[in-house]
C-alpha cells in the first residue's frame, strides 16, 4: 500500500486507538484517530481518509449512523465496522448502512490489517473499472457504456431504457460490492423513484430477464437478503 494512504480510527476506548495508530503507521499508513462521531466529522472538514475503521458503539452518535454519512458524503471512502457483538443483525444493518466489511472484537491487528488491504484492494480495483467507454459484461450480454445500448451474445440490440442503463452504470462502478435501494438512487442520481414503490426492485428484475442466463436463478445481479443488491463481476 501507498505511504500516502490515508486511515482514520473512530473508537471510544483510547488505549485501541493509540495501538491501532502505532500498528498502522508501522505498515506505512497515515492514520488518524477520533473518540467519537462529533470528532470523527470535524476530521473529514480537513481531511477525508482512504478508510475508516468505525466502532458500532461510539457514545452519543452511534458508528452506523456515521457510517450512513460517511457513504451519503464520501462515497469512495472505505468502511469496516468493529463491535463488540458478532450478531447476525448487526453485520446486516452495518452492511445496510454503507460498510464494506464488518470485524468482531476482539481481534488482531494482523487480521484488521488483512481486511484492511481487502478493501483498499477493492475500492481501487473500482477505481479502474470502465464506466465512460468501451463494453462491460453483463451476464450474457455486453452493455456499451458509450452508445448506452445493450447487446445479446449474437450482437443483437435489446431495449434498454434510461433507468436501466442508469443502474447498470452504477454497478459497473461498484463491482462486488452489496447497495442497497436508497444507495442505488442516490449513485444514480435519480429522484424520480419513490423509496417505498419498490420501483428498483422492478427493474431489476426486468434487467435480469435481460442480462441472465436464468433469470429465476441470477448469477450477476444477485439479492443479498435483508440488504440489497450486489453485481458479481466476471
């Protein structure tokens, strides 16, 4: 990893964040550290880190609803949730709100540090990812990212609308990466669909009757229960 990689370690215990930071800085990233979410905000007004490590029970805000703002804000940002608790629910509305990955205390730093690379890894891996030319695969089609058309394996044009593209789009950009419903309308930038109509889910089952080989048992746009969606890149 990059020098310049930045990390920031939100945590009420003290004695964890100052042996994070030494641990860190030890692997060559720059690493700040906040007591709280308060903190944790006043840090992003200055600077906004390559990741946060974020625990689940901060005092006053708590670290998902951080976590939420984080995303909502600073989407490229990387985030791994730590707790105390390795409940199935807590891992799901982590996810929910945003995180890329979830550790249970306790840990090891080496463990924290494997995850860590993890999602660097990922987040620039996404990075790279065509998103404004050439053709990207989507099951058994190509979606040409410049015309904004979609093709069958026989090169054959199917019906794509602007909404379909739109979606697609944002998963090109977020490869194996869980979204859920109001992520997916906020990357997409459109206001028109309603939270509540489950007009995502429509189109995305539209889009699978498109794009999969069987579309009752989808391999790249898969449903992650409880959470959201997840574009499984070949």
């Amino acid at each position: 990893m990059s020098q310049r990689t930045t990390l920031l370690v939100v945590d009420d215990e003290p004695e964890l964040c100052e042996i994070l930071s030494e641990y860190f800085s030890g692997q060559g990233l720059e690493v700040y550290t906040a007591g709280s979410a308060e903190e944790a905000r006043e840090l992003f007004k200055t600077q906004t880190p390559n990741l946060a490590i974020l625990d689940i029970h901060l005092p006053g805000e708590d670290g998902l609803s951080l976590a939420r703002w984080i995303r909502e804000r600073h989407q490229p940002v990387g985030i791994i949730m730590l707790t105390t608790a390795a409940e199935l629910v807590d891992r799901v509305v982590g996810l929910e709100m945003g995180a890329d990955d979830y550790v249970p205390k306790p840990f090891e730093p080496r463990e924290l540090l494997a995850r860590v690379k993890s999602v660097l890894r990922r987040l620039s891996h996404e990075t790279q990812s065509p998103t404004q030319s050439g053709r990207v695969r989507f099951g058994v089609c190509e979606l040409d990212m410049t015309m904004h058309k979609l093709y069958d394996a026989n090169g054959h044009e199917k019906p794509l609308t602007a909404m379909e593209f739109d979606l697609l789009k944002v998963f090109t950009e977020h490869p194996n990466r869980v979204l859920n419903r109001d992520q997916l309308m906020e990357l997409a930038h459109n206001k028109d669909w309603g939270v509540f109509d489950r007009s995502i889910d429509l189109r995305i089952m539209r889009l699978r009757r498109k794009i999969e080989l069987d579309p009752e048992k989808p391999e790249v746009i898969k449903t992650v229960r409880g959470v959201g969606y997840i574009y499984v890149k070949p």
